[in-house]
C-alpha cells in the first residue's frame, strides 16, 4: 500500500519572488516510488477551462523550490500552463531520511513522480505533459527524458551534469583516476566518521564571506543564494550545503548515457558567458549525433548573460519565457 509521509508545510507566502495574481497557488504533496513524499507547490491559471497542459519544475541542485524553480512555474502558469515545483527527495518541504543527500537515481524518479501525479490531476491533459529542470535538476530533466515516454517536451535551463562534474570536477580539471580515488577515499573516510560522530558532516553551502579572491561562477553564486536576491532559509546552496558524502554515487553513474535516444523534443538554454556553458554545449552535441531525432532538439545561447541569471533574469529579462512558451506549445499540441 502507498502511503504518504506526514509533511509540515508553510502555508504563507514565503517565495523568493513576488505572488502572481494571475495565478491559484496551493501546496499539494505526492508520492516516488521509493516511498518518499514530495511537496509541491502548484500554479494553476486563474479562471482556466477545460483540461490544461502542464509542466513540473525542479532545480538548482541544492535549492528550493521558493526560489527560481518556482517563478518558472508561476510563470508558466500566467502563461496557460498548469505547473508545479517541487522539493527533490531529502531537502526542502519533501520528505526523505537522511537530509541534504542526493541520488541520480531517487532524483530522476523525483521527475517522473512528478509526472505521474500530473497525469492523474483531473485539471491535466495527460497527453501534454512537459517538464522544466534548472542547473544540476537539467541534467536529471534530460535523464528523465530518455526514460519517460509520457513526456512530451523537456527544458533544460543552465544546466550542469552533476555526475560529470563530481567525477571530473570543474571544466573536468580533476578527470583522471589518481583524483577520482582520492575524492572516493576521502568520502569512504568521512562515512565512518559520520558513523562515529552520530551526525552527518555538512559540506557547506556557498562560501560566506566571499574571499576577495574568489573565482567568478563563486561570486556569481554569492550574489544570487547569500543575498535577498535569492537567499532562503531552507535551500542548501544559502546555508549548510549537502552532506560531505551527499553526491558520493554521482561519481560513477553518468546520467546522459542514452540522451541522443530522446524521441521528445529537448531546449537546452544557457548563458554565452556562463561558467557552465559547456554542460549544454556538450550535451547537446552528444544528444544528436548519430541520432535519429535530431529534428527536436535545440540549444539557445543567450547572449552575455551569465550562470545565474536564468535562475531569475539576473536583472536584466535573461529567461526567454516567450520562446519557453512557443516551445511547449509547439511539442505538446
């Protein structure tokens, strides 16, 4: 029998953007396959007739869903769709035991539970079904993707693999064995610690203070999840960060292994200037060669912008809603 978590869930307004009146909001909660409860929070249109086309949204890796996965949902929805965005497994309003832990797997089931409460959601056209994965939830967006033949359009927005970068670091600086093994021992040594200590050890969020020091892509970080830009007080990236050991099974399971198999149509979207860039470039070019649905898939650079600002426009109207809008419109008639 499939039982749901008893979840405490903040009633009020508490997002990292201002309420839509265009828009009905509402928490809602479902269940993954491996027994989790997730919360929502779902968007619908005001005053919408008949069954609606729906999208989910999860991401950043290490956020929440009341920052911007969120205002591309309430967005979404001023613009027709029925959305939602949710917590992934062990962080947020969602349950799961231990906190502040991921998993390919249990995160790309996250998607999919995600989908399959939307196509049982009388309100939802099950036919047209979407979903939209931000930073590290793009990479799970487009495994999703290869295993979910309900989906009919996916979105991934700056995205990063996260397998790739744990098992080779940034711009894959540390790809080789000797520095893959010692990541490896280093987490095998911090699990008995963990164990020793009672507690799980905190990798931490972003760094606060800033050096002065520090790399570009950290400050860009810092500007959006350490100030009232983005700050909330339950995403990992503006507190205490994952576990040490919290991606520990990243490092040995590429997740876009089948990506050029994708029949769905696919828009990756990334900033010309981000320090990520590469994920989407790459990706990209891996999800089409030698395949034979090529025809659907798209990458879209947005000029000058940089990592964050597809998380909320950076200020300056970076997300291309209107070409988010016509690309599902076109793939899930």
């Amino acid at each position: 029998m499939i039982r749901k978590e008893e979840l405490v869930l903040v009633n009020e307004w508490d997002k990292t953007f201002p309420k839509s009146e265009k828009v009905d909001h509402s928490k809602v909660t479902f269940v993954n396959r491996y027994g989790i409860t997730l919360a929502a929070d779902m968007y619908v249109p005001k005053n919408a007739m008949g069954k609606l086309p729906a999208i989910a949204v999860s991401g950043p890796f290490g956020a929440v869903k009341e920052q911007c996965s969120g205002l591309y949902a309430q967005t979404m929805a001023e613009r027709g769709f029925l959305s939602i965005a949710f917590d992934p497994s062990f962080t947020g309003e969602s349950g799961g035991s231990v906190r502040c832990m991921a998993s390919p797997d249990i995160n790309t089931e996250d998607f999919m539970a995600a989908v399959d409460f939307l196509s049982l959601n009388e309100k939802v056209d099950a036919d047209r079904i979407g979903i939209i994965g931000i930073c590290g939830w793009g990479g799970m967006a487009l495994n999703t993707a290869a295993l979910d033949t309900r989906i009919k359009a996916t979105v991934a927005s700056t995205m990063y693999d996260m397998t790739r970068v744990n098992a080779k670091g940034y711009f894959d600086s540390a790809d080789s064995e000797e520095a893959r093994y010692n990541a490896k021992a280093a987490m095998c040594a911090q699990r008995l610690e963990d164990l020793k200590n009672g507690e799980y050890k905190l990798g931490g969020g972003v760094v606060d203070p800033l050096p002065e020091d520090a790399p570009f892509f950290v400050k860009d970080y810092y500007d959006y999840y350490k100030t009232a830009r983005g700050y909330h007080e339950r995403s990992l990236n503006s507190n205490g960060g994952w576990n040490v050991i919290g991606c520990e099974s990243f490092i040995n399971q590429p997740i876009l292994r089948y990506s050029n198999e994708i029949r769905s149509a696919v828009l990756l979207i990334h900033g010309e200037n981000a320090h990520s860039c590469y994920f989407s470039r790459d990706a990209y070019a891996d999800m089409i060669r030698d395949s034979k649905y090529a025809d659907n898939k798209e990458l879209m650079i947005i000029p000058g912008a940089v990592h964050t600002d597809l998380y909320d426009g950076g200020g300056k109207d970076a997300i291309p809603f209107d070409k988010i809008e016509g690309f599902f419109n076109k793939y899930m008639k």
